[in-house]
C-alpha cells in the first residue's frame, strides 16, 4: 500500500511524508496536478491519495472529479486551510474520504490512515467465494435477489440458523449498484443496549468515561454502500427505536457531536425469529418491521433442498483443501449416503463444519462415513421435496440421479419418495433408457 502526497510546498511535502514513513507507510510525492496524474494513472486498488486543496497549477478537487471519472475510487484525503471548509466539504460531495485541516495535521492525518487501512482489510477478510446454489428452491431465490438488488429497498432475510442468511446479503450487495462500496455486517445478538448507540452511530472523544478518541460506527463505515443486520430480532426496544429513526429520517448524530450525518445507506436484515410473533408480544416495533421488511427473501432449510447438498459438500471439500493444504479427491458411496440421508438440523453452516473435519482427519483421499462423524437419525423422507409438475418432476429426478451416481435406491430417498414410485416415472417420461 502506498500513499500519494500531492502538495505543491515542498517543504510541507516532506514534513507530511515523514509523518507517514515513521508510521511504516511508503510514499510518493507530487508537486504539480500534472505530475500527480501521471503517477495516478498507476494507482493500486489499495493505496490512498492525500492532496492540497490548493496547487499551483490547479485544485485538488479536479484531481478528484478525474480520477472518479476514470473509475478510479481509492481514498482521496483533501488537505484545507482554515478559509477553506465550505470547498473541503463539497469534495466530500464528490466522493472524499474526509478532509484535515493543515493546522491538525499532525493530530488527525496517522489516526485516519490506520482507519482507511482497518476498513480495507476487513473488506479483504469479508471477501470470500460465495458458491452459487443451483437447487429448485434456490432458483426462486435467485430471481427475488436479481429483482431487488438494482433498488435501494430494505430487505428482509428469512431463515433458521445457518442457513447462509449473510450470503444472500452479499449476493444482494454485490449484484446491486453498490457492489464497489462497503459491505458491513453487523451481529445484533452481540450488542448490549448500553454499547449499541455508540457502535452504529460512533461517538466523539470525550463523549463518555473512557471515550479517548473519535470512534466511527456502522452508519459510517457503510456509508454509500450496505449495512446487513444480521439476526435483527435480538436489538432492545431502546436500539430498535434509534436505529428506526436513523432509517426512517435517513440521519444520525454520533454521540458527543454538535451535528447529523446522512445516513446514506442501505439495509438488509436477517433473522431466524418470527418478527410478527414478536411484535404482538411487544418485542419488536411493528414501524421498525415496517421498514425492513420492503421486500421479504425466505430462504429454505438444507433439509428441502437435496439437490444442494452433495454440489455443496464438493465446494467445502475444495476450500477445506486449500485452507488445511490437503488433496482430498472425493467422498465414497457410504458418505455420499450419508450425507443426503441426514437432517442436518444445522443447515448449510453445519455441512461445511462436517467437511472441514472429515478433510482434517481422514487418512485416505477419499471421505467415508466414518470420517463424517455425523450424530443422529437420517431421515429417508425429505420434507418439502415433493415431486408437481411433469417438467420438474423430470428434472428434479434427472438432477437425483445424476448425484446418486445411478443409485435408484438413493435417489428415491433423496426424493423421499419409494423406489417403486420412481420406476414408474421413469418409466413414465422414458428414462429407464437413459439410466
């Protein structure tokens, strides 16, 4: 990571450097508008510009107008003079990260570097694969995130525990048009009343006993892009009504401030609770649910989608190979088996926490049951996986077959139907000659 110091002092330009070099940060210094867009033009996706509003041969802000209008948005810092504020503030319009005034250099430029660089890294650790289910039940799903995620609605995520509620967030977010901006996920179950106000909406130093610097909050960290609010339905009353008011006037006040933010932001959320249950029971504010809920995604249980299971179980074997440096090839029959048959009661989080182990510890290269190590019953009879239509009947038989690797009896009980049922399809949609 590297940051561009564009200043036309080169005094002041050195000064500003060396604060940054005892940080550990390199820089590459400019003196002119010219010469900085030379050097821009081989910007990295992770470095940061700092610049004079003032230069000798033109302002800072059109070195910033430049580099959006090239797709370039990497963090641009404006450096001001005190009669300066009013231009300062219309560069943050345009897409700045933040401006400093030259007298508090010293004070404020370290501390907002370390929080640039904190931010990206957490987008780097938040940047996993997102595997994309092909299942029936998934399809839906699917259409629902492509008709949502062009708009700035609020959205709602249905689903039990483990389900991959923040994947479909991420899909939403990066299928939208803010797929360039931050995506911050927010665990409500780990926010007490007391911390909470601080946490979404930041504070200032000196708010409060042992507020010792400015703290920035979710709000900010998501601005432009999408705050995910994840099991939603664990917030106090007491959070619930801020956060409704931040939602519903599209503004904030971090604690200790003199002035609102914008709250320029977009909202998912996620729960596994009932909201409406919770409402009638005085938990959850019906205005609250209001605003989330503009559109409701319900994701299904692993249990009703078969079809998933076995692409999924491929998928977390490869990562599990990578992150343990392993070259496991496969899983035999007797896991394969075993896989379709269980309930998984912990969905789709439970399924690539199995993998991960059964990776670790078997001493072949291929799983088998045995290194599953899967607890309780398996079921025979899937529910929710019922055969409708001719046309998906056929396919959905097509696709259990295909990952039955020809196995009928298997393919029955992933179906939950018997295996003289699917004889008769078979031989009803002629199949038979096919398998």
């Amino acid at each position: 990571m590297k940051i561009y110091v564009i200043e036309d002092n080169p005094v002041y330009n050195d000064y500003v450097c060396n604060l940054l070099k005892k940080e550990g940060f390199n820089t590459e210094q400019a003196y002119h508008l010219s010469t900085a867009r030379k050097l821009l033009a081989k910007i990295g996706k992770d470095d940061i510009v700092l610049a004079d509003l003032r230069l000798s041969d033109g302002e800072g802000i059109d070195l910033l107008r430049w580099m959006r209008k090239d797709g370039k948005m990497q963090p641009f810092i404006v450096m001001t003079n005190y009669g300066e504020i009013h231009t300062a503030v219309e560069s943050m319009r345009l897409g700045s990260k933040d401006y400093i005034q030259k007298p508090l250099i010293e004070d404020k430029l370290v501390p907002l570097v370390h929080a640039i660089r904190k931010e990206q890294e957490k987008r780097k650790q938040r940047h996993v694969p997102i595997f994309t289910r092909q299942g029936a039940a998934y399809q839906e799903i699917k259409r629902r995130i492509r008709l949502v995620a062009p708009t700035r609605m609020s959205v709602l995520i249905l689903g039990e525990n483990g389900t991959g509620k923040e994947h479909i967030a991420q899909h939403i977010h990066t299928q939208s048009k803010l797929t360039d901006k931050p995506f911050v996920p927010v665990d409500c179950g780990s926010l007490s009343p007391t911390l909470a106000q601080s946490a979404f909406f930041g504070h200032r130093k000196g708010a409060f006993t042992g507020a010792d610097s400015d703290k920035t909050g979710y709000f900010e960290e998501a601005d432009d892009g999408t705050l995910f609010l994840d099991e939603v339905g664990n917030l106090s009353l007491e959070t619930q009504q801020m956060l409704l008011r931040a939602i519903q006037e599209r503004r904030y006040r971090p604690i200790g401030a003199k002035e609102d933010k914008t709250a320029n932001v977009r909202i998912v959320a996620a729960t596994n609770e009932d909201l409406q249950k919770a409402v009638s029971e005085k938990r959850f504010r019906q205005d609250l649910l209001y605003r989330l809920r503009e559109f409701v995604i319900t994701v299904p249980p692993l249990r009703d989608c078969q079809e998933d299971i076995m692409p999924l179980a491929e998928f977390f074997r490869e990562t599990a190979n990578q992150e343990l440096e392993r070259d496991i090839k496969g899983f035999n029959a007797s896991a394969r088996n075993a896989l379709l048959t269980y309930p998984w009661p912990g969905n789709v989080r439970e399924l690539k926490q199995v993998i991960l182990a059964a990776v670790l510890q078997t001493e072949d290269d291929t799983i088998t049951a045995e290194d599953l190590e899967l607890v309780g019953e398996q079921t025979s009879s899937p529910a929710g996986f019922t055969l409708r239509n001719e046309k998906e009947e056929k396919e959905r038989i097509l696709r259990a077959l295909k990952q039955a690797k020809g196995n009928k009896k298997l393919a029955a009980k992933m179906l939950g139907i018997g295996r003289s049922t699917l004889y008769n399809k078979l031989d009803e949609y002629g199949l038979n000659e096919e398998n």
